[in-house]
C-alpha cells in the first residue's frame, strides 16, 4: 500500500480524492494547507505527493520549492490553472507531473501509478509492508528482517515477481533448483510451510498471499485473498 499526502485548502476536495484513491491501496493522507503539510513531511516519509497551487498563505509553487529543499519525493501538481506558463514553471519548480482541474479519475491513478513505476527498482517488491529487496538478499516486514535460506528467499521473491501467477511444484523446482536437479515435490511443500511461518511470525498476513491453488501448485497474490 502507498501513502500518498493530499495538499488542498479546501476539504471537499481533500475528501474527494480519498474517496478516489483509497479503493486502488493508496493511505491517503490529508493536510489542509501548506504549513501542515510541511509539519507531515518532516515527521513521516510518503510515497506520492498530490499538491493543489491556489492556497493561502504559501501556494503550490512556494510549498513545491519548499519540499524540494529536502525531499526527492513524487509531486504531481492538481490545479484548475491550465495555462502553459503555469504548468512550465511547476514543472521548473520541481514537480513531476501536471493535472487540470477537473481531473478525470483513471487518467490521474494511470499517472500516478506510472511515475511510482519509474522510481521502484526491479529488484525490490513492496506489498502492504512486506519488503523483498534482492539486492541485499533480504526480507522484511516494517523494517524487521525475516530470516530466510537462500532457497526460501529465492522461492518467494519469484513468486512475488508474478502476481497470480500459478507456479507447479515441477517448475518451481526447475527455477529454484535447476533442470537436473533431484529434488522433489514434498520439498516445495515443505519451503512453502516454512517460509509461511516464517512470514506469518513477522506479523504479515501471509496467508491471504501466498496461496495454494490445490492440485497444481502456488501463487503470490497482490491482493489479499480469504481462504
């Protein structure tokens, strides 16, 4: 899930886009103005930062160069200012992205969700606090280290890599093991009991995501799933 900070001076439309965006797994944050969103960025680190220009006291572009002072974090600018002057200089403000308002909803989580996608490395998996970070063969859940055998590491973060998708215990055999190797069935049953537990000890709900699809093998879902 991603925390977003919505920047408005009006609470109407703080609330409108919390009823956007909280069905698609963002936290929405809401702060009503300029000085109180400062106040959140220096406490707590966000993902994406959705900042309206028109505000009292300090405006978008201000709070924008104020934000760059300290933070590389996503701004995408929502204003009913459309005047290419004023996009160019949110853009040289140091803002990632430009929207109009009124928005249309889809057009704003496709940016949203592409400008999230270009700074997430590809050897790193976030879900709803569960961190697999390849680069420093390590899983974590709310910065706690889960401690995992090279296989077990290797077995979910493929798994991790292809949301819903089903994987046999013959292939998962073949991708973590290797095509000679002799390895069994009953061995990726017993790394799925045991990276389970290990996971689900951490605090993660780990068994609405790792599923077992019964009579072919495993999969990782995004998406919560009750079973």
């Amino acid at each position: 899930m991603k925390k977003v900070l919505l920047i408005d001076d009006e609470k109407r439309m703080l609330d409108l886009l919390a009823l956007y965006l909280q069905p698609h797994q963002y936290l929405c944050k809401k702060a009503l103005g300029a000085k109180e969103a400062l106040s959140y960025l220096e406490q707590e680190p966000f993902d994406i930062v959705l900042l309206d220009i028109m505000m009292p006291e300090m405006d978008g572009w201000e709070l924008c160069r104020e934000i760059r002072t300290f933070s590389d974090v996503p701004i995408i600018m929502l204003t009913a200012r459309e005047q290419q002057k004023d996009i160019i200089r949110g853009l040289n403000l140091g803002a990632d992205d430009y929207i109009t308002k009124p928005f249309n909803e889809e057009e704003l989580l496709a940016r949203m969700t592409a400008l999230l996608r270009r700074r997430t490395p590809k050897n790193i998996i976030e879900v709803n606090g569960l961190l697999w970070n390849e680069e420093q063969f390590e899983l974590s859940y709310r910065k706690h280290a889960i401690k995992l055998t090279p296989k077990e590491f290797l077995m979910v973060g493929h798994l991790m890599k292809n949301n819903n998708k089903v994987f046999t215990r013959d292939q998962l055999i073949q991708l973590i093991w290797g095509y000679d190797s002799e390895t069994e069935g009953r061995t990726i049953d017993s790394h799925v009991r045991n990276v389970r537990e290990k996971i689900r000890q951490s605090g993660f709900p780990v068994d609405d995501h790792f599923i077992t699809v019964w009579g072919i093998g495993y999969k990782w879902t995004n998406e919560a799933e009750q079973i």
